[in-house]
C-alpha cells in the first residue's frame, strides 16, 4: 500500500528526502559527493524477528544495500550486500534519485523508484524469502492519470531471479504453490469484503470500516480478470467500497476499468460518478454522470428512474 499510494496526493514537485540515523530530513538537494545512509527495518526473513537494511548512496549513479537479519540474541548479521543502479530500472526517470526500499509483508523486500511531478511514475519490485536469498515474485509499474488516479501494470514472476541478479531454476515447484495460494487468498478476500460491506452498508455502519485497498484490487483483477460471470459482483464490490473510511481511491479505479472493458454499462456510470463525487473530484463525476444520463437515452431506458442528485451534479 505504501508504494501505490505515495504518489497519489501529489500536487506540487519538492525536493527528494531521506532519513539519517536520527530521523530527521535531509534534502538531497542540499548535499554533495557525500555518503547518505539510511535504515529500513521490517521482518525481511520469515522467523518474525527484526531485521534492517542499510542503504548507502554513493557520489556515483548507484546505491549500495546491506541486508541484516536479527537473532534471538538480539545481534544482526550482515548476509548480502548489493547495487542497485539505474539500469536497474526501465520506467522511471532518474530513478536513483528518487529511489526507495520499503518493508511489504513479512519475508518481502519491495525496491523501487518514483518520479515525477504530479503525475509520477512508480516501478517496484517484490522479492520473497526463500532458500536463504530473496526472489523477484511481483513488478509492478503505476502511472498516476489525470485524475489523480494510478493506472496500475502488474506482472507476476517465476522466482527464478534472485535479488543480486542470480538466476536460479529451483523455485519452479515454490512459484506454483505460491500462486495457487494467492489465488485463493484473493477469491477469500474477495467474498469476505463484500459479504462485510453489504452488512455494514445494510447497518449504515460501513463509513467506520477500512475499504479495500488499490493493491488488493490490483491483484484480484490479476488473479480474476473480468469478465460477464463477475462483473456483477466487481460493480457491486466497487459500490460498496466507495462508502468505506478510504475506499473511493480503490472503487474509482475498479470502475474505470469496468467501464474500459464494458463501456456500455450504464449503472457502473452512476457508480463512477458517485466514487468521484466522494473523492471531491466533481468535474469527473459530472462526466460520468452525464455518461451514465446518455447512455440511459441511447438504449432507450426509464428516464425517470435516473436519480435526481445525477441531474443535479451533471450541471
């Protein structure tokens, strides 16, 4: 989540900043042919106890990782160390400037960059413990649209990278359980968050719950893409959603990519317009509205059934 949604509220472009040991800021722009070092802790092995990374930037294009993983003893051991530069990347500019590592779920290490502007590119790169090294399992590239809303590439890989570049035919077996796994866990999650949402939406209890989130949304259409048996419950998990705590972000894209892939269908218009009229974007939901009215028109539908808050909106 942390990766997908740093870029999102961003409205004007500040200067890149890093933690010291002391966390406080530094600005990069403020620093020369100096070594920075930062530290990143997370559980980056899979026994739950506290690991951290140390990250150096060189005066050169490129930055140094240390990985240490904790004991019992409370000691760290130094067990990799590797460069990332800017070949490293493909769709991000200047991506070592802009670079970052992050901590996902437990036995994960995400690298990635982000750049520019309002509308950023982020690219990052999950790799999953395994073996005693850490494999590629997931890329993903996000490019934030006009509305401030990313548009979302995600690809799942073989295991058969490791962090340091190695390639490894060994993961084959690992990888297909792995998926198997997630494919269940996003069916799972799938019906629990919708069967939740009805219910608290029923108890008008549903602005106290957190919504799903664009990672989670990312993956399910990954896992389940859509298609005429689903659309129904994607539309309704959408509508749902955007009437959670901070689930306008997520049903906003859902709805965008119902209606690119099923443009004729007119009640997820309503449902877009509603999802951006929740996010404060009201121009873009007077044009969903004003579809959605169209639409109702063009295929000769009830027009007094289009809800009065539409007409009022759309102006």
């Amino acid at each position: 989540m942390i990766v997908l949604l740093q870029f999102i509220y961003c409205k004007k472009t500040e200067p890149q900043k890093v933690l010291n040991s002391n966390n406080k800021e530094i600005s990069i722009q403020n620093i020369s042919q100096k070594n920075i070092t930062d530290t990143i802790h997370g559980y980056f092995n899979n026994d739950n106890i506290i690991d951290y990374i140390e990250i150096n930037t060189k005066p050169s294009e490129e930055k140094e990782l240390s990985i240490y993983l904790g004991s019992y003893q409370n000691q760290f051991k130094k067990i990799k160390s590797i460069t990332i530069t800017n070949d490293d990347f493909s769709e991000v500019e200047n991506p070592i400037e802009n670079f970052f590592v992050s901590n996902g779920k437990v036995g994960e290490i995400i690298i990635g960059s982000s750049c520019c502007g309002n509308f950023k590119t982020t690219e990052t790169y999950n790799y999953k413990y395994l073996n005693n090294n850490w494999f590629l399992y997931k890329t993903l590239v996000s490019t934030v649209d006009d509305d401030f809303i990313p548009i979302i590439n995600l690809n799942l890989n073989d295991l058969s990278e490791s962090i340091n570049g190695e390639k490894s035919a060994n993961n084959k077996l690992v990888y297909s359980k792995e998926i198997e796994d997630s494919k269940s866990q996003n069916l799972n999650l799938f019906n629990e968050k919708l069967n939740l949402f009805k219910k608290n939406y029923l108890n008008k209890t549903i602005k106290n719950i957190n919504g799903i989130d664009l990672d989670s949304i990312t993956e399910l259409l990954y896992f389940f893409p859509l298609q005429e048996n689903n659309l129904n419950n994607y539309n309704d998990l959408a509508f749902y959603n955007m009437y959670t705590k901070d689930g306008s972000i997520g049903s906003i894209f859902l709805l965008k990519e119902i209606v690119n892939k099923f443009p004729d269908r007119i009640v997820s218009y309503i449902n877009l317009g509603d999802a951006y009229w929740e996010f404060d974007n009201q121009q873009k939901a007077r044009e969903a509205y004003q579809k959605y009215i169209d639409l109702m028109k063009i295929q000769n539908k009830d027009l007094n059934k289009i809800p009065k808050r539409v007409y009022e909106r759309s102006k």
